[in-house]
C-alpha cells in the first residue's frame, strides 16, 4: 500500500513527498496547521497562468474558461474500492495550484465513497475566480450540501459554488452541462447567510471547505464511509 501511496502522490501532488502529504494530512484533522501554510484557494503560478489564458472577468468569459477547465485541463483520477482508503490523503489536501498542477480532480469507483471530483473542482474554480478579483469570502463561496438518505443509510454529498459575477447571482456546478446557470437573489442570499454557520446539518457553506467546516473525508461523508487505516 506505501508504494501505491508514494505513486498517488507522485501523480496528484507533484513536488510533495508522500512524508509531506501525510503529516499535512495529520495537522489538518488536528485543525493544527494555520492558513497561511495551506490557502486551499490561493493564487499561485499555476492558477494565474490559467486564469490569463483567456482575458476578462464577466460570465461569458468564466464560462468559457470553465469549460475548458472541465474539458482538457483536468482529467478524473479514480480510485478503486480497495483503494479507497488513500483518499483520505488527497481530499481536500490539495490546494488548487497542486490540482492544476497534477491535471486530476480526485474520485472513487466505489458506491459507498460517492466522491465525484467536485470538490477539487470547487477548489479550482474559487481560486481562478480570486484571480479574476472576484474574492472569496466577499463575492464567492463554496457550498456543501450534504444530505443524509435515510433509505440508503448514508449522505448525499456534492460541492459547488456560489458568485457574484457583475452584479449576476450564478451557481458554478461541474456537473451541469452549462456549469454557470443564474439563480435569483433571494436563493443566492440564503446561502450566504449559512456562511460559516457549522450547525446547519444539510447545507455548509464558507469561503473554503475549512471556513464551511469540513475538514476532510469524515466531516463530508459521515462515518458510515469505508473505514481509512490510520
């Protein structure tokens, strides 16, 4: 399994040992390890370069930026079910330059870990709108819903993510076919208002998956996923 590990990393993470990611990993679930040294969001090289590749800021422009993003930038790296447990590693351990960077949103092929790749997406997408100077926090933010089944005993989870676009109200979602579709004020404003209100059970939402209280893969599957070896 060290070996798959160190492969994982080699091919998600790019330029970060499996001995880094691991203890990253440790002080994430300790809620130990500041901001400044994990902006999951931030604009570095690889999220500028992208973002500059096509010029402006208004929805025409992200839209087409987006769905170049989904059709030749970033590519599904899945997990099979025995692999699963390596997940724990990736998910929402990788900031958006390392996901450009590697060309993977992360997932499983397995039906108890419903991972999609939609939050690495989220990532990309608040760090390129950053960029764009449509701030997070201010102008956009990340949205989790995460809903409990009770039929098939266990959350429904998907991430994306809420903006402001020149005064348009728009809902970024990967796994629509136009990805920026307009939603009304009053939709956009009750998100809002869940910003970084950890109590609300369905719905999180912040300026990143750590401000909307998730922390990694048990705060956003629940405890009934495939048991990670420590």
């Amino acid at each position: 399994m060290l070996a798959k590990f160190t492969d994982l990393v080699r091919t998600l993470v790019p330029g970060v040992s499996h001995e880094e990611l691991a203890l990253r990993n440790e002080k994430i679930k300790q809620a130990s390890l500041p901001e400044r040294e994990l902006d999951l969001i931030g604009v570095d090289e690889h999220v500028k370069d992208f973002a500059d590749s096509i010029k402006g800021a208004d929805i025409k422009v992200l839209t087409q930026l987006l769905h170049l993003l989904r059709s030749s930038r970033l590519k599904y790296y899945y997990l099979q079910p025995h692999e699963a447990d390596l997940l724990q590693y990736v998910y929402l351990r990788r900031t958006a330059g390392e996901i450009l960077e590697s060309g993977y949103v992360v997932g499983t092929t397995s039906k108890e870990y419903p991972a999609r790749g939609c939050a690495d997406f989220a990532l990309v997408t608040l760090a390129l709108l950053r960029a764009k100077g449509i701030e997070p926090g201010k102008k956009a933010w990340f949205v989790r819903d995460r809903r409990y089944d009770r039929n098939r005993d266990r959350y429904l989870n998907h991430s994306f993510v809420i903006a402001d676009i020149e005064g348009s109200k728009c809902d970024i979602d990967f796994h629509k076919p136009n990805i920026i579709t307009e939603i009304s004020d009053e939709r956009f404003r009750r998100f809002v208002k869940l910003a970084g209100k950890k109590e609300s059970r369905d719905i999180r939402v912040g300026k990143d998956p750590f401000h909307a209280g998730f922390l990694g893969l048990y705060d956003s599957f629940g405890r009934k996923v495939l048991q990670p070896k420590p």
